[in-house]
C-alpha cells in the first residue's frame, strides 16, 4: 500500500514537472509491419495529464500530431482521447534504418501538440521499432567458388563468403550447413569481433586433383526468427597446386580519418602484405570481402596490386560518417589474409541549416489564420532546425528578422515554438510575414531563410464609439410631436459585419423619445411639459452586428425651455390668520406663498392687495403681511381682503386669493370672584348637613374668552381639618364627612381661581369663610373674627394618615397610665401644700370672686391661656397676694394611630383657687357658663373633630364691662375674653389671644394622655357633664364595633377623669 501511494505521489509530481516546464517526451516500442489501426499507446494516461488540476478551458483538450507538409506520417492520434494508432503506411525497418550498421536501435519521431494554449504541451514520441524477421538472409552470390590446395591437411580451414540479412539480433544469419559434403568436406561458423557469424569450410580427408579436381555442394543459411528463414547457394571447391604460404597484413585493423570534401582520387590509405613464397605464389591480389556495404564498394577503389584504397567518389559525411572496409589479400591460395581498415569521414561546414515548420494551427493555402483575440502564448507552429554537420558546425540558432509580435521559445535541442508574445490587432495590423532565420556556428557561418505568412482574422473586439459621449440639447415645451431633436452616430473600427452599427434606446429613456434604430435620428414622439419635468437624461445604445455583438452607450440631456404657461398658484384659496390683539403696528401677521411652475422671468411673482386697502401692507417678494392699524378685538374681530399675484412674464398671468384676519383674544383679565363679594362675608353651615352637600359655591368670571375665560377651582390654604372638597370646574364647596362637635366654628377656605390660558395662565384667589353652627346669633362677632382671620397666614391643608400598630397603641396606653398617675399625684401634693398655706384674706378674696373667664387654648402649639380680670376700680389695700391656677392637662399625642386622622389635642383643666376661700368654694352653686339655648356640644362630640368650642357668655347684657365676645380663628376655637376693647389685636398667631393684664401666677401640671379634649371648665357641674358625655360616647362606639383604638383611648380619658373627679371631692 505505500508502494502504491508513493508512486502516485510520484506520478502527481511528474505530472506538476510537466506541467510546469510545457515540453515532454515519450518513448513507445512498436514492431515493423504492423497492420493499420493498432493501438500503441495512451498519451492522457500514459502522461498523466488527468492529473492536472481541472481547469477552465476556453476549448476541450486536444492532441494534435505536428508533421511536416507533405510526409505521410506512420501514426495518427485521437485528438479527444489521445491514443495512438498505426496507419496504413508501412513501417519498415529496414528502409527507415538504411545504413546503420553499428548501432542496432531504430527510431522513429514525431512531435504532439497538447490543446488548447491554457495547458499547452509539446511531447516528443520516440518509436522504438523492433525487427521482425521479415528477410531472408542470403549469400552475396548463388554460386560460390573457391580453390583449395590438393595438400591442404586435414582440418584445414577455408572462409567462405558470408550471407546477408537485412534483419538483425536473433532475426539475423544464426547458422550455416553444407549440403552433401560427400563426408570429404565439414562446414564450421565461428564469430567475428564484431559479431558476424562467417562460415569456414573444413577439410576432412586428403585430396587429390589427380583423382578428382572439382566438388560441387551445397551451402545453406538460416536465421533465428519465427518462421525461420533460409536461402542456399551452390559451393563449388577446385583443387589447385600446393601453395604453402598464404600472405601477411602487415596491420590487420586500421583507422585512418578523412574530411569529407576529399577530392575524388584522393588516397585514404596504404596496405601492405608479405607472402613467404616466390614466385608465382608470392603475388598478393588485394580486394574487398564482400560482406562490406554496397555504399563502400561505390565510394572507395582497392587497388588489387598495390593495396592502396582511394576515394572513388565524393564522400558524404551527414549521408554516412564512417565505413568499415574488410580487405582480403591472396596469393592464389586457399586462405587469403584478412585487414579492416574502418574509415571516419571528418566534417566540414558544407551544409545549409535546413528548417522544417510544422503548423500546429490548420493553415488555410499555406497561411496562418489566426483570431485578433488569440491569447498570448498561443502555438502557431513546431519550427525544426537541423543541419547535417556536426559539432559546431551542426549547432544552430533560429530567430526572425524583425520584430513581430511573436516569438521563437526552445523546447527541445534545435527546435522551437512560434508563439504568440503579444495581443493581435487586425484594425492595426492585419498580416504579418515573418522571415525566419536559421544559421549554424560554423566559420564561416551558413543561414538559411523561411517565410511563414500569418493573417490576423478580424473578431468583434471593438465596441461601437460614439462621436459624443454626452450629448446635451434643448427644446421648448408645447413642441409638436414627431420634432427632430438631434442625430446620433457612432463608429465601429472593426469590419464587415461587426462595423454595422444599430441605434437603441436604452432602458431607462423615457417614452416621449424614439431613436431610428438606423440613422440614429431622435425625435419627440410627446408634447413636452416644462413643469411636469425639466430635464431628461437617458441613454443610448450603439450594438454592432458582430458575435457576440458589442455595445456602447452615450448619455443625452434634454432640456425643456420654458414658456409663461401658468398662472401663479396660492398655497391655499383663502388664508386665515389669527393675529393677537396686542399685536404691534407694522407686526406680522402672516405670509402669503405663491409659487408658479414656469421658470425664470416668467416664474418671478409679484404680490399686492386689490381695492388700495390701507389698514394692511404685504411685502411684493416675500408675501409678508404687516397691520398699519392697532388691533382691538371687542371693536372689530376680522378683517378681509383679496392679494393678487402676478408673474413676470412678457405676456402676464395673474390670480387672486382671498386674505381673513382674525383677531385673537390675550389672556390679559384675571379671573375676577363674583360669589363670595368679598373676603369679610361667611357662610352658615348648620353641623347636621350630610355629606355630599353643597354648602357653598364659588363664582369667578374672566373677561377673556376662550381658553383664556375657562376657569379651575382649587383650594390653596385652610381647611387644615379637610372638611370640605371643591369642584375644579363649577365651584361647588361640599361637605365631604359628617360634622362632629370640634368641627363647630369658623373655617377659613382659601379657593383659586385660574383660567386656561397660553401660556401664561392667570388667577385670583378669594377667602371663604364657612361659620359650622346651628344658627348665628352674633353675627358682629363673626365678622371680626373673619376680620381678624384675613390678617393671620394662610395654612396649608394637611391631612395625617394614622398607621400606628396595636403594639405602638400598648405602648401609648402604658405611657400616658403612668404618665397620668404621676400627674394625680403631684397635683395631689402641690394642692395640699397651697391649702395648707392659704391665707384668710385669700380665701375673703376668694369668696368674692364674681366671675372668672375660661380659656380655651390654642390645640396647634399647646399654650393654655387665661383671660385675665381687669379690675374696675383702683386697686384695693389688700390685693391678694397670689392667684393659684392649676391645671390639669389632658394631652393627645400625634400618634400614627390608623383609628385617629385628626391632629391631637389637649386639655387644660385650670383651677383658680383663692387662699381664704378655697376650701369655701361651692361647686355646686357656680354658675355654669352654658346658656339654655346654648347647643348641646356634647351631641356634636366625634373622634377625630377638632377642639370644642363654647360658647361662654355673661349674664350680664353686652354694654356691661365684663363681656364675653366670641371668637372664631382658623382653626375654628372659641377665645373668651372680658373686653374686647383692652384686648390687642395685633397679634400675628392665628391660635392667640390679646393678651389682659392680669397679676396671677400660673402653676401648669400637664398630664398628657390619649383622649379627646373636653370642656376647659373643671367646674364640678362640667365635670360630671364630661365624665357622663365620655361614657356615652363610648358605648356609642362601642355599639358600632369599630374603631377599636379610640374606645382605648377614651376609656383611658374616662378613667383619668373619674380619678381626677375623685380627687377634687376629696380636696
């Protein structure tokens, strides 16, 4: 398997050797005679040329046997397949191989061409042709005499002329026999140094020629081939006298070199013979033996006396370089001496080199045709140089006269390939006769001279060419269809056919051009349209008529000339503009666009506006439109006029298009509140209106239309309790929960109202007071409250979210237990230090005590204030020394508490107690500040309201000095106070109160727990009241089982209360 496999890698890279140097040689070994179409011999296989990588041939591969004009060649050759075969000539041997005597091989030549060009080779084939024994041999006469002396011994020997045979090896003379020797004669063959078989005739027995002088025989010869050959020849044997010495060469072989332009006569040689004998026996006769060649006898002459050879005719060397002369010398007797004189006829420079052309491409009367378009390289011919001297003067050069593209490249000693060594072109050149040239190296050199006549046939390798590549040109629209436009040509430098050009359009041409596809006229087959297209480009095409046919294109440009055709078009029939009010004088209200489709002065537009309208100006190039008025939308709201355009053409077109202006409203007005009339007014709210109900409505207007007079509602500031939602378009204030006791008072609503216009929007905002009562029974006291409410800041809505866990809720509980106990206590301790330390004139003063005002303080920053009492009179003597007021503050944490949304409060109980008096007090005779028709605040009690209010007023008519004047601040708390003329208010705090000018001191105890806030009067009647108001607020709740937290919360309160009521009976 590796043998395998190396001797194919072998083959591939023969085969790549090969390929690569283009020249090869093949030897075959075929017999002489053989019958015509025998297979010899496979050159695709045998070179390996499958090997060769496939590639794209122009032409499949072809082999082209390559002989001389006029030789009938021995072979042909498949031109697809590549096999050999014989013909019918015939192949002789002996005639192709006349004259050679020395060498044995016979060869005959030829040279293959391998096609095409892409994969050209030139393969040299060497026939070796063997002999077939074909000839018989035969002896040089059919009667041969020789003489024998009578007293030759016994075994004696004597030569006989030896037979001829044309064949050679085994098919040549093998053996000889005598026929009827009459047992007095025997035959031998021995073998020369060079080969040759000669008989000998042997003496067997003594002779006498007294008894018989003649004996007659027969010789025969035969051959080695099958079927044996023979010829016969009559041996005729005299005996003579006795001759006892026979003659001596002095040399037995000579050699001697003669030049080949010897004149005829000229010695070649001297031989020289002795014989011992005297007499008539010692006369030598010298001649040729007659085994040497037919050519040897014509050319030399043996002088039979003197031995001496010349030239009897002129020598030849390139016809035969050399001659062996076998010389025999004999003095009469049996056996004649025996010389070779071998002859070497030296060259001289006599012969012309001769050149032998063999066309690998089909002549045609002798000439070349070969295609402008043969690549190069492309094989013509085989040129054979030879010349029949020798050495230098047989070596020779061949090449061409002149330079001509083509060119001469060696392949094999003394022969060349006539290629192609550049690209043809018939319309430059379309014959070429090339001289070639063959001289040898001889001195004095000899040449000789062939013509080879190429003609270059004519391909279509030459496009069609247009006299103008681009061709622009013009003509005016609206032409008549059929114009003649222009002519086209184009020329073709090739011949015949292939020069004859036709005209087309090419694909791209629009279809109001034709083209005649002869004279290459263009026409205008369509009325032209400027404004539909200005410019076409298109190209055509200029196709000869060769094969394949070639084309060429040219580009044309038609340009379309305008004429004033159409009229100025407006963008639009009719222009609206909408134009502000406030828009300056000489301002621009719009632009008018105006196009028209013609070009130049016939498209340059000029505009104006019809009826000399003064109000407006428009610029005539750009169409800009500019007011020589001022606008005022409520006087005049749109404007109209017509603009004429016209263009400038030599006769004019024009067209006209009408021009609205309207006026557009700036949103220049705020919103302006109708409802409420003004900041001061208020609105009842009775406490048992449903949720949902409209308690209010808000009224603004713009002056402004459009989107500018669209109004939005909104609250901005109060309604820190968000207890009321307004409509954002209708202003409708509604109720959004149930009124509960804290949300009693006056809240103060803060309501935007903004319009919708661009881009900036404008607004107005207006207070709107909300009096949450069951009735209003002074109203003078609200409107200072409102009064008072306008000075204060504006609060934003806050609402809080309570998301306290139940484990926050333990927490606070536990806190405010502890906190609370720890109150009790030191209010317990304080209280029991200031009783035992009161005074009796305390207590008087005490006793006296007339009145005393409660305040309620401000939930929001915690302060308790007290109204203080302002005395009538002069100030007495015995003044009391000190005002004890405790308080007890019940205080509700913001806590996050999901129950509780409400922000906290707290609870101050005071407790003014006199030093004398205190222990005097009468709870129970103390006149309770609630009037009988006073709302019970109880009933209103809710969870999450805010502080309560009440209303605390004197029993005393209002003109008395001490007076109660209720209050109602934003965030709806009653503030009591015993005059309202010696209190300031100038306070900024929306949650103070004017501040009077009481001596007291002020010992606060706060004890802050999770409770509502409950009636600032710790009288014992209130108390009661309030214990017995948290009990039942509780089962209330409790009943509708939810809000689980406040339940805790106020159970806590009613705890601390009970505990603190406690505590007061005991004190």
């Amino acid at each position: 398997m590796d043998l395998l496999s190396g001797t194919y890698i072998f083959a591939v890279l023969l085969a790549c050797v090969v390929f690569q140097s283009g020249a090869q040689e093949k030897n075959y070994t075929i017999r002489e005679e053989m019958p015509e179409n025998v297979l010899i011999g496979d050159l695709l296989k045998d070179l390996n040329l499958s090997l060769i990588p496939d590639r794209s041939l122009t032409t499949p591969m072809q082999f082209k046997l390559v002989y001389k004009t006029g030789d009938v060649p021995l072979i042909r050759i498949e031109e697809v397949t590549g096999e050999i075969f014989t013909t019918g000539a015939r192949i002789d041997r002996e005639k192709l191989c006349a004259g050679i005597v020395v060498d044995a091989h016979c060869f005959y030549e030829v040279e293959v061409a391998v096609l095409p060009d892409e994969i050209f080779r030139l393969v040299k084939i060497r026939f070796l042709i063997e002999d077939i024994n074909d000839n018989a041999p035969l002896f040089p006469a059919t009667v041969i005499n020789i003489s024998i002396p009578e007293n030759s011994a016994i075994n004696s020997r004597y030569a006989l002329p030896a037979a001829i045979d044309p064949d050679t090896g085994i098919n040549g003379v093998q053996n000889y026999h005598l026929i009827k020797g009459q047992s007095i004669f025997g035959l031998d063959v021995i073998e020369t140094p060079e080969g040759e078989k000669m008989p000998q005739l042997i003496v067997q027995k003594e002779l006498d020629r007294e008894e018989k002088d003649t004996y007659v025989m027969k010789i025969k010869v035969e051959d080695g081939g099958f079927p044996q050959r023979s010829s016969t020849a009559i041996l005729q044997v005299s005996v003579a006298d006795t001759n006892d010495n026979r003659p001596v060469f002095k040399e037995n072989e000579i050699e001697v070199s003669i030049p080949e332009n010897a004149p005829v006569g000229s010695s070649v040689t001297q031989l020289h013979a002795t014989d011992a004998d005297i007499g008539e026996n010692a006369k030598i006769h010298f001649y040729f033996s007659n085994l040497i060649s037919n050519m040897a006898k014509k050319l030399f002459h043996l002088n039979s006396t003197t031995g001496l050879i010349t030239i009897k005719e002129p020598l030849d060397r390139e016809e035969s370089p050399n001659h062996k002369l076998l010389v025999l010398a004999s003095d009469g007797g049996l056996t004649p001496a025996r010389a070779m004189v071998l002859v070497n006829v030296t060259d001289i420079n006599d012969n012309i080199p001769s050149i032998d052309i063999r066309y690998i491409i089909n002549t045609i009367n002798g000439t070349v045709v070969l295609s402008e378009n043969a690549p190069l390289n492309t094989k013509i011919a085989l040129i054979t140089v030879t010349d029949k001297d020798a050495d230098h003067n047989g070596r020779v050069s061949c090449f061409t006269d002149h330079e001509v593209p083509f060119r001469l490249r060696p392949v094999f000693s003394n022969q060349f390939l006539l290629e192609t060594a550049a690209y043809l072109d018939y319309e430059s050149t379309r014959e070429y006769a090339i001289k070639l040239l063959a001289a040898d190296a001889g001195k004095p050199p000899l040449n000789q001279s062939s013509m080879l006549l190429i003609k270059v046939k004519d391909e279509n390798d030459n496009a069609p060419v247009f006299t103008q590549p681009f061709l622009s040109l013009s003509v005016p629209e609206n032409n008549s269809p059929g114009t003649q436009l222009t002519k086209i040509s184009a020329m073709d430098a090739d011949s015949g056919r292939n020069a004859e050009i036709n005209y087309l359009l090419g694909f791209d041409a629009p279809s109001e051009f034709n083209l005649d596809h002869r004279t290459g006229i263009l026409t205008a087959v369509k009325k032209l349209d400027r404004e539909k297209q200005e410019k076409y480009s298109f190209t055509v095409l200029a196709k000869d008529n060769g094969m394949p046919p070639l084309m060429t294109n040219a580009t044309v440009l038609v340009t379309v000339l305008d004429q004033n055709d159409n009229s100025p078009v407006f963008t639009h029939n009719e222009y609206n503009f909408y134009v502000p009010e406030n828009l300056p004088r000489h301002g621009t209200v719009g632009l008018i666009t105006v196009t028209d489709p013609d070009y130049g002065e016939n498209s340059a537009v000029i505009l104006s506006i019809l009826d000399a309208n003064d109000d407006f100006t428009i610029d005539p190039q750009t169409g800009v439109i500019r007011p020589n008025i001022s606008f005022d939308r409520e006087k005049q709201e749109s404007y109209s006029f017509y603009v004429k355009a016209e263009d400038g053409g030599r006769i004019s077109r024009s067209s006209t298009a009408k021009v609205t202006i309207n006026v557009v409203d700036i949103n220049d007005n705020k919103p302006v509140f109708v409802v409420p009339s003004s900041n001061y007014s208020f609105e009842l709210v009775p406490p048992s209106t449903n949720p949902g109900t409209v308690v209010f409505t808000v009224v603004a207007i713009d002056n402004d239309t459009g989107m500018n007079a669209e109004l939005r509602y909104s609250m901005v500031g109060g309604n820190t309790k968000g207890l009321f939602i307004i409509d954002q378009t209708s202003g409708n204030i509604t109720l959004k929960e149930k009124c509960v006791f804290a949300d009693l008072g006056l809240h103060r609503l803060v309501v935007k109202a903004k319009d919708l216009g661009q881009p900036d929007s404008l607004f107005n905002v207006v207070n709107v007071n909300l009096f949450v009562n069951e009735s209003v029974t002074n109203a003078t006291l609200i409107y200072e409250l409102v009064r008072k409410n306008i000075e204060t800041p504006v609060t934003q809505n806050i609402e809080t979210t309570d998301a306290s866990s139940p484990s926050s809720d333990y927490v606070k509980i536990v806190v405010a237990i502890v906190a609370g106990t720890i109150t009790v206590i030191l209010v317990t301790f304080i209280t029991a230090v200031v009783r035992c330390r009161q005074s009796p004139h305390l207590k008087a003063a005490q006793k006296n005590k007339q009145n005393s005002e409660w305040v309620t303080p401000n939930p929001e920053n915690r302060q308790m204030i007290m109204m203080k009492k302002k005395k009538k009179k002069k100030k007495k003597k015995h003044a009391p020394k000190n005002l004890l007021l405790n308080f007890v503050t019940i205080e509700e944490a913001k806590a996050d508490d999901a129950d509780n949304n409400r922000s906290s409060v707290t609870l101050d109980l005071p407790i003014e107690l006199e030093e004398q008096t205190m222990g005097k007090y009468n709870w129970g005779t103390t006149p309770t500040t609630f009037k009988p028709d006073s709302p019970d605040l109880a009933r209103h009690y809710k969870s999450a309201s805010p502080q309560p209010t009440f209303q605390i007023q004197p029993e005393t008519p209002l003109n008395s000095k001490h007076h109660i004047i209720q209050e109602l601040p934003l965030d709806n708390t009653f503030v009591g106070c015993d005059s309202i003329s010696k209190c300031s208010s100038s306070s900024s705090d929306p949650y103070s109160v004017s501040e009077c000018s009481y001596p007291v001191t002020t010992f606060k105890t706060p004890v802050s727990v999770h409770t509502r806030p409950g009636p600032e009067n710790l009288d014992t009647p209130l108390l009661e009241y309030f214990i017995r108001k948290l009990r039942d607020r509780g089962r209330e709740i409790h009943s509708e089982r939810k809000h689980v937290s406040k339940l805790k919360r106020l159970y806590l309160i009613y705890t601390c209360a009970c505990f603190a009521l406690k505590i007061h009976f005991l004190l």
